[in-house]
C-alpha cells in the first residue's frame, strides 16, 4: 500500500449536528476533497487517511445508504466502522446519554448517530470527547445535504446564484438542512408547502438572515408553479418521513397538487437537475417519468453519500 500524506486541513467545527456548524468556505474544501477522493475511488489509489482509526455508528432510525456508505467509507480510509443498535446498547436499558457518550468517547475516534430526536443528539455531543456527527435526526439531515451539494457541484460547476426548488414537506429534515446549505453557500431556494407544512419558522429565518449575508434569497410558496419557475435544481422528497406514516392518507390529499411530474418542471429550467434523497414513493411525491428520466441524478446522489461523508469525516477525524 502506497504512502498517503495526511492533509493539514480540517474543520473549525468539533461535531456536525446541522449544516449550518459550517461556513461556505468549508462546504466548499468538502467538495473538493470529496472530489478528489472520488477520484482515487475509480482509479483504485488507495487513501488510507485514517489508518487504525474507529467511527462508533449508533443507529435509533432504520438505514439503507446511511450505514453502508460510513461502514464502506472508513474502510476505504483504512479505519473500521462500529455498528451499534441502540437497543442493544445501555441506552436501551436506561444509561444516560452523557454516561454512553463519554464512555464511547474512551474507545472510539468518532460518533455518527441517527435518531430522532435533536435535543439527544446534542447532549450527547456536549458529554462526547471526540467528533458525533449527525447521521439524521427529525429536523436535520446535514450529510444528505452536503452530498447533494457535491452532485449538484459536480453537474453545474458552481453553487453560487443557482435556484434551488424544493416540493413537498416543508418543515422536515431535508428542506431545513438544504436552506442552511443554500444561505451558506450563495444558492436561492424557493420552497412549495402546503399551507400548515412550511419550514420550521425560527430555521427559516435563520437561514434567510444569513443568506442575506450571502447574497442568497430564500422565500416559502404555497403555489408550486410559482416556487418552481426557472429552477436550476429541483428537489423532493416523500410525504411522510419516518414516524409519520400514521399520517400519509391525510398528507396525500394535502399534497396531491404538490407532485413534481412533467406538467410541474416545464415551469423549470430546460436543464433542471432533479434530485431525491432515496428511497422514493414513485406515484406520490415524484413520478416515474420524473426520477428516471434525463434530469435524474438520484443514483450520482446516492453514490456521493460515499465521497461526501468521507471527506467529512477525515477533515473531522483526521485532526
């Protein structure tokens, strides 16, 4: 195995628990380092930045691309990743988060936690010595985000003064990490919700405010066809995310005029990118006819979960 220089950049940062711990100058060296280890992925050239390194992965929510591509990741980067089911962990027989998370903190280089609620997440980084991550909670899904970003670099060559449309749930994980992405990096964002499902109020103006500071315009529509007009990315996802499907009859009636089919993305622009962070409800929330088509990314997306997580996780355990 050839010899790998550690890179001396890192992260202001100690954890990611939303998108917004970042400045636009650090997505953008996450890209690039993405990219580059993107590269060495098809060319074979092994990096192993993380020789002997170990990520404790604790999982409280169900995952397909989360865990695969953060075990699959530090493998590449020569460390190990650690599968742990909260239920089989003390957690689930009442421990503490501060005691879990400082005992964890004594065996391992880094956390990355899926669960629901954010409040836990944060106690557990507050108690936690080495870098949590967030992997997914209720109203944040940071490293979704930043390999959205990266498609969306790697398709348009910029971020900067792109418009951003996003359909459907406004108040869920996915639309309030991508309008701290857009703040932060200079993208517009318009996003079409039903009345009653618009962005968390205290996220949105957050991100409003800083995008403002960024030359980034941010605004919430009811009408779709107004949201959507001349779009360079457009974005979706499903109508109720996990612990919500109790609700989806209701929510396919609020939601119905809210599908983006191909009656929807002729408002857009004639080289919109469609992106959807997986698994997707084909019939409800995008048709076939969208997600399969010329302007699908879904399966590139996918894929850089990968490439984008790693470069993550050596700018935050590689310090």
């Amino acid at each position: 195995m050839g010899s790998v220089k550690q890179s001396n950049t890192s992260l202001q940062t100690d954890h990611l628990l939303t998108v917004a711990d970042l400045t636009g100058d650090e997505i953008m060296v996450l890209i690039k380092e993405a990219l580059v280890m993107k590269k060495q992925v098809k060319e074979g050239t092994p990096h192993p930045y993380l020789q002997g390194k170990t990520l404790g992965m604790i999982f409280e929510k169900s995952s397909t691309r989360t865990r695969v591509s953060f075990e699959v990741g530090m493998m590449q980067l020569g460390g190990h990743a650690l599968f742990l089911n909260a239920n089989d962990t003390q957690l689930g027989r009442g421990e503490t988060v501060s005691d879990t998370a400082q005992v964890l903190s004594r065996y391992v280089d880094g956390l990355m936690i899926r669960t629901f609620s954010h409040e836990m997440l944060e106690e557990f980084a507050d108690a936690s010595s080495v870098p949590v991550i967030n992997g997914l909670t209720d109203p944040h899904h940071p490293t979704q985000v930043l390999a959205d970003l990266l498609t969306i670099y790697e398709y348009k060559g910029k971020l900067r003064g792109l418009k951003l449309c996003y359909v459907g749930d406004g108040n869920n994980n996915m639309t309030h990490s991508l309008l701290q992405a857009a703040a932060l990096t200079g993208m517009h964002m318009a996003v079409a919700s039903p009345e009653g499902y618009a962005p968390h109020d205290m996220i949105f103006q957050q991100a409003k405010d800083k995008g403002e500071e960024n030359g980034a315009k941010l605004a919430v529509h009811d009408n779709p066809i107004e949201a959507i007009q001349d779009a360079d990315i457009v974005v979706t996802d499903v109508w109720a995310s996990m612990g919500e499907e109790n609700e989806l009859a209701e929510r396919k009636l609020r939601f119905e005029s809210f599908q983006v089919n191909k009656e929807l993305t002729q408002f857009a622009k004639s080289d919109y990118l469609f992106l959807h962070c997986l698994p997707a409800h084909q019939g409800e929330e995008v048709t076939a006819e969208i997600i399969d088509g010329e302007h699908s990314a879904v399966f590139d997306e996918a894929e850089n979960r990968l490439h984008a997580q790693k470069a993550l996780i050596k700018l935050l355990m590689g310090k």
